[in-house]
C-alpha cells in the first residue's frame, strides 16, 4: 500500500468504528485484502481508545488469516469477556501470557500503558453483570511484572466524596514510581494512590527557594494579579475589616503584599518556611472572614480532611486549582499531573467540586478553569450575586 491508501485506511477504520456501525465496519475490512501489518496497527489503536469492539473484529479476521501476536491476543481476550465469547476469550489468553514473557520490560510496560490501562474498567464494569472478577485478572495477570508488588488493580474508594473509584492508569513520577491513579465514577476526582514519595518529592523544596517547581506557588507576577483581585473582592463582597488567612501560603508574599494593602491578613503553611510575614502566622482557633488557598489543593493527600481544617477557621475558601479536563487526558498529555515533581496528588473536575459544595451543604462558584469559591449558604448569597455581576459571561453557579 502507498502512503495515501495507508493513510485512507486508518481514516476510514477510525470513521467507520466512530459510527458504531459494525456491518460497514465488517464490509471494509473484509471487503479488500488490507495488509496484515495495518490490520494490526489499527487494532493496537483501536484498544488504546479503549474501541474493544473494532479491534476484537479485527482480530478475529487476523486469527482468520492465521496470525497470532500480542495485540491480536489483548483484543481477543478482551472482546471474549465483554462480548460473551467464551472461545475467543480462551483463544485470546491461550498465548497471553508467553507473548508478554516475551517482551524485554520496557516493552511489557509500554503495551501495558498503552493497550491495557484503557481497558480496565470497561472489563471491571463488564465482570460485574456476569459477577466473574477472575476473567479479567486472568486478562491483566500477565502484566504483573510492570505494576508494583501485590497490585490491586479493584475500585478504591473515592477520598472525596466516598464513591467508587476505578483504576485509570499508571504513570512514572519522579522518573521511577509506578504510581496509580483512580478517577471516582460519580464525581470525576481524580487521584494517586496513597503517596510514598513525598519525602522525596519535597526534599530541597523547604528552606530553600524552590525554582524549578512548575507550580509556581510564589511567582511574583501572579501572587500581584491575585493581590489586585483578591483585593477588589474583599473590598467589595466581604467585610474588608475583618482577618483573613493565607492556607498554604508558601514563604508568605502573598500576605505581605495583602497587608501593605491595609489587609489584616494572616499566613498559615506546613511544607514551607514564612520568610515574608514573619509574626503573621494564624493562631489556633483563630477565625476568618475569608481563607485563600493558591494552588494548594492539588497538592492535598487527603482533601477532606484539610477541607475540614479549612472550614474550622473560615466560612468561606477562595482557592485556585485547574479543573481536571474531560475527557481525563493520558499522563503524558496533561503538565497538571507534575509527574516530575511528584507533588500534585489530586485533580479536581468541575462535577467533583459541585458534589463536594452539594455534600456540604456549601455554595460552589467557579470561573470554569482555575478559580473557585466555596462558602457556607448563609454567606454565600450576597457574595455570588456581587461576583456574578461582575465576572459575567465565563462564570458558573450551583
Ligand atoms: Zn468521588
């Protein structure tokens, strides 16, 4: 095949898969004699979309034409289980095992994430109408040697709102933890598993100027836009004589700045020394008109339980975090994920910050992107009205 038609076929494999017709699907793929190598590349494709459907077709017409390879084996395996199969599934894990043995490592771990993470929990949600967990660890069993020791690769529970998480992906972080993530099936937070590594992650980080972090917790140029907006939001929706407080507030520029505003602003951090607002730290039991919190949550290993140290000082938290995008991107498509630091644990959606208000009775403002309010009801109303006059057009109320 020239490089057009090769290029045509993909196109119209992925068209024809698209469009859930699987008769138009079955007459192109049947209907000319496409080159083995292709038929084979579409089906790996198909499978990193998570397409079971498409690619298990395809892998009955190679199984047809007397091939058997790795990818052929995944799809079989897999459209077996999802699709009733009982034959296909077994011709499928007949050579699974002794194909993956055949792999160096490092190919083990590339077809796992590409191929075999996508597919998890369409098997799990499968297995649970036929109540039969063990086709699918017989499917992900052969992959053991690239998850960490006793890997579980069952539901979690969700840290935030207790739903059931499944299983999303692996992804390397500080360029050698295989870590897994979970994304909660009700409210789409995502989140690793319980960190290991934050010893490591932070090490160098406190005492020091940290100038590699991509976060940028204490850029100066953006700790000024949030002084000029924080500012115009206490003048004009809080009680602008009241204390507020800095949660995470790195080396404490930001409260230094709020307080040559004439703002009686306090500074609260565990990860990081106060090098700016020294005798401005917050006082136990202290309250606050309002908490700030930029880009602290992502960094939360338990969002609940700060949540609840937050709410003990404050009725209200406005706090910048980006929403996690739909759909979830793969690890490497997303710089949010920080996987070379190590540092950022859990990803909020719009629906997971929702929920969460919903849960606790609290009001949700969000910008849509990077910029959140959530505040006690009683509190909340005249604050939204003011704010949704004046950020019209890109904000979202619930
Ligand atoms: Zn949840």
């Amino acid at each position: 095949m020239g490089n057009n038609e090769t290029h045509d076929f993909f196109e119209t494999i992925f068209r024809l898969d698209a469009c859930n017709d699987t008769h138009e699907f079955l007459d192109f793929v049947q209907g000319q004699r496409h080159s083995t190598p292709d038929l084979v590349s579409a089906a790996a494709q198909l499978l990193a979309k998570g397409r079971v459907r498409s690619a298990y077709i395809l892998a009955m017409l190679l199984g047809k034409r007397g091939q058997r390879n790795l990818v052929m084996s995944i799809a079989l395996s897999a459209g077996g289980l999802i699709f009733s199969n009982t034959i296909e599934e077994n011709n499928g894990l007949q050579f699974l095992q002794s194909q993956v043995d055949a792999l160096p490592v490092e190919q083990q771990q590339e077809n796992y994430d590409r191929m075999i993470a996508p597919l998890v929990t369409h098997l799990w949600a499968c297995s649970a109408g036929k109540a039969d967990p063990e086709r699918v660890l017989r499917i992900l069993q052969p992959f053991k040697a690239v998850v960490p020791d006793g890997f579980d690769w069952r539901a979690h529970v969700c840290k935030l709102c207790g739903g059931s998480a499944d299983y999303w992906f692996h992804a390397q972080i500080l360029g050698k933890h295989r870590v897994a993530y979970y994304l909660c099936d009700q409210c789409d937070f995502l989140f690793t598993e319980e960190p290991y590594w934050l010893e490591e992650a932070y090490a160098g980080v406190i005492g020091q100027q940290d100038v590699d972090d991509k976060d940028d917790r204490d850029g100066v140029a953006r700790t000024l836009r949030s002084k000029d907006f924080v500012s115009m939001l206490l003048w004009n929706l809080f009680d602008a004589k009241a204390k507020f407080l800095d949660y995470g507030g790195s080396y404490g520029l930001f409260v230094r700045l709020m307080r040559d505003e004439g703002f009686e602003f306090y500074w609260q951090d565990k990860q990081c020394p106060n090098l700016f607002a020294r005798g401005f730290e917050a006082v136990e039991g202290d309250r606050y008109e309002l908490v700030t919190a930029f880009e602290c949550f992502q960094h939360f290993a338990d969002p609940m339980a700060e949540l609840d140290r937050i709410f003990a000082q404050s009725d209200a938290v406005l706090f910048t975090t980006r929403l996690l995008p739909n759909p979830v991107p793969k690890p490497e498509e997303w710089s949010y994920y920080a996987l070379e630091s190590g540092r950022h644990l859990s990803f909020y959606s719009a629906k997971s910050l929702r929920k969460l208000a919903e849960n606790r009775e609290l009001a949700f403002l969000s910008n849509g992107t990077d910029t959140h309010l959530l505040a006690k009801r009683n509190i909340a109303n005249g604050v939204f009205k003011g704010l949704s006059q004046w950020s019209k057009g890109h904000a979202e109320t619930a």
